[in-house]
C-alpha cells in the first residue's frame, strides 16, 4: 500500500492479500451466458473468504457449473443497509470478500451501492473485477454515440409516474439506456415515443442467452412489432438514440436502413 496525502492507492491483485487486510471485491458475473465468467473473476469467488449475493439460489447455479464452494451470504435490498455493519466488522478481522449479483456488474441497478459505500468509508480497498455488463453489452452493439451517455436504470411502474419519469429525461443530445419489465415493455416504448419525439431505439431481449435478439427502429415500431406477439419474456435493455434536436448525427447513423427484425423464434 502507498500513501499520497490523504489518497490511498492499493495494488490490484486478487489473491494472496496482506496478512491482516480486509478488502471487498466487486465482481462482475455472467449475464445469461456462464462461459462469460473470467478467469480473474473465478478465482475472486473462490478464494474469498465469503461471496455477498443477491440472491444465494441465483448465485449457486453459477456454483454448480464451475464447482465452487466458498459459503455464500444474502445480500439484497431489503437488508444491504444492515450487512454492511458486518461486512464491516469481516473487513477488519482480515477477510477478503466478494459482492456479486445476480447477473452483470453489482450496484448498477442492482443492490451493493451500500456495501460498497460502508466499506470504502471505513478505509478498506474496494476493488473491481470487472466483466459482464448489459449495460456494456447493449451499447456496444446499438450504434448510437456512446458519448455522451446517460444510464436511467427503470423506469416507474406506475403509468403516470413513468410519464412524468419520461418527460424529465425529454430533449437530451445524448444516448439514454435503460431496463424494462418484459410485462411493461411495449407500454414503456408508447410512453418513451410520446416523450421523446419517437426516437430510434435498439432493444436487447436476453442478450448472450438462448432466445437473445436485437430489435432495431423507432419507439413506436418496436412497440408495434412486440405488441403483435402473444406475450414477451425475458430480461430486456433499451439503448434510444439523442433526441434530434440535439443529436440529428448520431440519430442518422443509427436509424439506416433497417426495420425492425423479429430476431429467431420463440420467446425465452
């Protein structure tokens, strides 16, 4: 460990930890696809002392398929704010830990912004091991500007507050990804089309999984396209071009030539 100042900077390694220094790893895990956990990934989990989880069943399947049985402790929205006394008092007996969620990158519309927060505060190394994100993955493949880049998580359930939610991130020269219910999806692009003028949108549906595909068009013709089905399954992302006030480039570049395609069959 080196010290500048009041700035403390750690070396990065995952294993093999100063004797008597606790630290939390943030790990990224698979976000359908299980060949997606990394190497560096893998050994966090296990070779810590303890994994945080979202939810231990979720977390157990990824167990089974690569053998490992570091113990596992709940770690969820309902109780975060109480964990992170004890991942606290973990941290200062020397254990490493590592927070997980059920899929993708911890804390990103997932629980572990608190665990994370309690123990940064209390002067232990947080560190990333980074990986799967549907964040990440959805853009990568959208087209649109990735800067600059606003990151929404969910939307309202309600219908009147989603309205007022839309309406707040209306006109914005920037490229806007959120997640949405399957059950509320089509609603959700109606309700973003009236808002934002009915921009271009790419729609990941169980992106790196089985039934994955990528719808490519407006608001409005996706929610058409996804109404016409007799049910929607699966987790769902949604990339939508800068409003073309602001961002008429980077709405040309996405829009080109494409309708909407209906991907393979079947919903999963």
């Amino acid at each position: 460990m080196r010290r500048e100042g009041r700035v403390r900077c750690y070396h990065p390694a995952v294993t093999s930890p100063e004797r008597g220094a606790g630290r939390l790893l943030v790990v990224a895990t698979p976000i359908g696809n299980l060949d997606d956990l990394s190497p560096r990934a893998l050994a966090a989990l296990r070779d810590a002392s303890v994994v945080l989880c979202e939810d231990t069943r979720r977390t157990g399947n990824l167990f089974a398929r690569y053998g490992l049985a570091t113990p596992r402790l709940s770690c969820h929205e309902h109780n975060e704010h109480r964990r992170s006394g004890e991942v606290v008092d973990r941290l200062s007996a020397g254990e490493t830990l590592a927070l997980v969620s059920d899929a993708g990158t911890p804390a990103l519309s997932d629980p572990g912004r608190r665990v994370v927060a309690a123990a940064a505060a209390a002067g232990f190394p947080v560190l990333a091991v980074p990986g799967p994100s549907a964040l990440a993955a959805l853009l990568s493949v959208s087209g649109f500007p990735a800067v600059p880049l606003s990151f929404l998580g969910f939307p309202p359930s309600r219908s009147g507050e989603r309205a007022r939610w839309y309406a707040r991130f209306a006109g914005r020269d920037e490229t806007r990804i959120l997640f949405e219910s399957p059950y509320r999806v089509v609603a959700s692009l109606e309700e973003m089309a009236r808002a934002w003028g009915d921009p271009a949108v790419c729609l990941g549906r169980e992106l790196t999984k089985l039934h994955e595909e990528v719808l490519r068009g407006t608001a409005s013709e996706v929610a058409a396209l996804l109404a016409r089905r007799p049910g929607v399954k699966g987790e769902i992302a949604v990339a939508a071009a800068p409003s073309p006030a602001g961002g008429a480039e980077g709405d040309d570049a996405a829009r080109g030539d494409d309708e909407p395609d209906g991907g393979p069959p079947g919903d999963g």
